[in-house]
C-alpha cells in the first residue's frame, strides 16, 4: 500500500471535539433561529403582516416595478373558446346586482398639493373610444389558470382620449416624462367593498384594458359588468372587477388584499 493510499485514522478524542462542536453550531442556529421567530412575531404589524416581513415585501415591489416595463407583451399560446362563459371566481364587491343603465365611473387625479375636479364618464362615452381584445392566460393566485379573451379599451387609449395621468395634461410618455406620470393608479367597485391600487407602469402596458366583453361576449355581472380591468403581467387579484371609481395619485392608494398581509406588486 501506497502513502497515497494509506486511510487518515481519527481518534475518538478528535471524534468527540467534532461532535461537540457540531452540536454547539446546531443549538447556537436553532436559537437564533427562535430568536428571529420570536423578534419577528412581537414587531409592529403594517398591513395585517410584521413589520420586517412587510419591509421584505416592499423591497420586492420596488424591484419588480423596475424589472417589468410597459413594452412586456403576454401572449396564450391558444385561443380562448368562442362565447365559453368564463370562470366566476371572488364576488368581494359584487354582492348586489347593479343597474348597468344608472352606471357611471368616476375619475379623480390628485397629488400630494391639489386634488383636481372629478370626472364622470358613461358607458357610452367608454363605448366610443377604439376597441382592442386581448387573448390571454388569466392566472389566480389561488393557483389556477385559464385562457381568456378581453374586448374593452386600452387604458392608455383612456388616458389620452381624456387627458389623464399626467400632471400637466400632455399624453403620457414614459420614456420622455416619466416624471409628469401620476405614480400609482387606484380602482374600487361602487360599493368600496373591493379596491385595489397599481403601479402606473403596469397600467401603460398596451395589454392593459377597460373591458366591457369577455370570450367574445359583454361581462356577466358576476365577471364585473359593466367595466372591468385587465391588467398583465400580475394575479388576477388586482383586475378589479365592476370599476366605479379610477383615482390617479402621487400617494399609494390603499390596496384590499395588502391591507390583509399579503403583497402588494403581486407581480408575474
């Protein structure tokens, strides 16, 4: 047998030294790992979530509104059944049946020094701006899936055919003025039961729409008739169904489910 080959002996005094060390960096983890539980748990709550946790959750946000840019374009990778009735999921400010006849949508932009005059628009006024449908793969944060079609109105369309979300009034450009953009847009059902808030990025994607048909067909009431959003690239969570009220603003608006401990961005 070679010096090579020759088999390093330990003894069971070095054996002892290792198991005790081992032991000691296990338990000394373990409590730091207590330690943090415990630290984590009896910090303030912001938003029904502990304070550090939050933090970590903001982080996140601010890193996806970075990373994902207006040009991201979804495409489903087979159309969505002609006139299939699409899947009712979360009726969370839908409880009542409303009259579409009596709708109307309020529209208020505000920044931290003024808030500006509102404005009501009418389903027809909605009707009458440029038609775009999107096919898509709708995707919940419960896990499931399902390719949808949406006819509606490019927000962006929206904007510029009313002069919104910007503060000067100019059509919205985020590459030449992102700083005149409003930062955040926020959305509620009539009732205020459901409302959620977005990051204006998102919202200039040329996916993003004010959808009045879904599947080739007008939304049901329980899909959000008269007018609901659609936005890509995030859980279906944030396409708030049955839009009452659109508020543009410098400030997070207030969001239904980060009030309740989970993420705003709620990114794709």
């Amino acid at each position: 047998m070679t010096t090579n080959e020759k088999t390093k002996t330990v003894s069971a005094e070095d054996l002892r030294k290792r198991s005790v060390l081992a032991f000691a960096v296990f338990v000394l983890l373990f409590a730091f790992a207590i330690a943090g539980f415990v630290f984590i748990r009896n910090t303030e709550t912001i938003n029904g979530l502990s304070k550090p946790l939050r933090h970590v959750l903001d982080f996140n946000a601010a890193v996806g509104e970075r990373l994902v840019g207006p040009e991201r374009i979804d495409r489903a990778k087979f159309p969505a059944p002609a006139r299939n009735k699409p899947r009712v999921n979360g009726l969370v400010g839908l409880s009542e049946p409303i009259d579409i006849s009596k709708w109307s949508l309020q529209v208020v932009s505000q920044s931290t020094v003024q808030t500006k005059s509102g404005l009501t628009l009418t389903l027809d006024q909605i009707h009458s701006l440029p038609r775009t449908e999107v096919t898509v793969e709708f995707k919940c944060i419960e896990g499931w899936s399902e390719v949808m079609s949406f006819g509606g109105v490019r927000f962006t369309d929206f904007m510029r055919a009313h002069r919104l979300g910007t503060k000067s009034g100019d059509e919205p450009d985020w590459n030449k003025r992102p700083d005149d953009l409003y930062r955040y847009v926020g959305l509620e059902t009539p009732d205020g039961e459901y409302y959620v808030s977005i990051d204006m990025k998102s919202l200039l994607n040329s996916q993003t729409l004010l959808a009045f048909e879904q599947n080739g067909a007008p939304l049901s009431q329980q899909n959000g008739a008269p007018l609901r959003l659609y936005v890509p690239n995030k859980y279906g969570v944030k396409s708030l169904k049955r839009i009452g009220k659109i508020t543009f603003t410098d400030q997070r608006p207030a969001d239904y489910w980060e009030e309740d401990g989970y993420d705003w961005f709620i990114g794709l």
